[in-house]
C-alpha cells in the first residue's frame, strides 16, 4: 500500500497505487543487501521498474505474490 501525501501534510494510505521504494530502502525492509536486491531484480525475483535512471522495487506485488527471502 503506497502513501499519498495530502495538501494539509497528512498521509493516507493509497490502495490501488503500488508501493514503490529504493533499493536501499527494499534492502532495509527486506533485511538484505542492495546487491542482493539488485540480483533479485536482475533474475525477475522482485518487481521492479525503472524510472529514469533509477530502480523503484514494488514491495506491494512481491509481498502479495507471496515473497519471502
């Protein structure tokens, strides 16, 4: 579930928008290297898209399909 931040500075959740993060970030929650989520980026073992020059991991989908390391 991704977050929307509101006008008045106030977060809610965002249910049909999936939660994309950094690698760094994947990393911390996934409790693994960046390296490590960059090969399981590599071997289609975690969604991910690019955007422009960097990889947004999509934790929404990989929890959802059943993920787990």
């Amino acid at each position: 579930m991704a977050i929307e931040i509101m006008k008045d500075g106030a977060a809610v959740a965002a249910p049909d928008t999936p939660a994309l993060v950094t690698v760094a970030k994947a990393a911390d929650v996934l409790g693994v290297t960046e390296a490590t989520v960059y090969r399981m980026v590599r071997n289609g073992e975690i969604p991910a898209v690019k955007v422009r020059r960097v990889w947004r991991v999509n934790l929404t989908e990989f929890v959802a399909r059943g993920g787990s390391l």
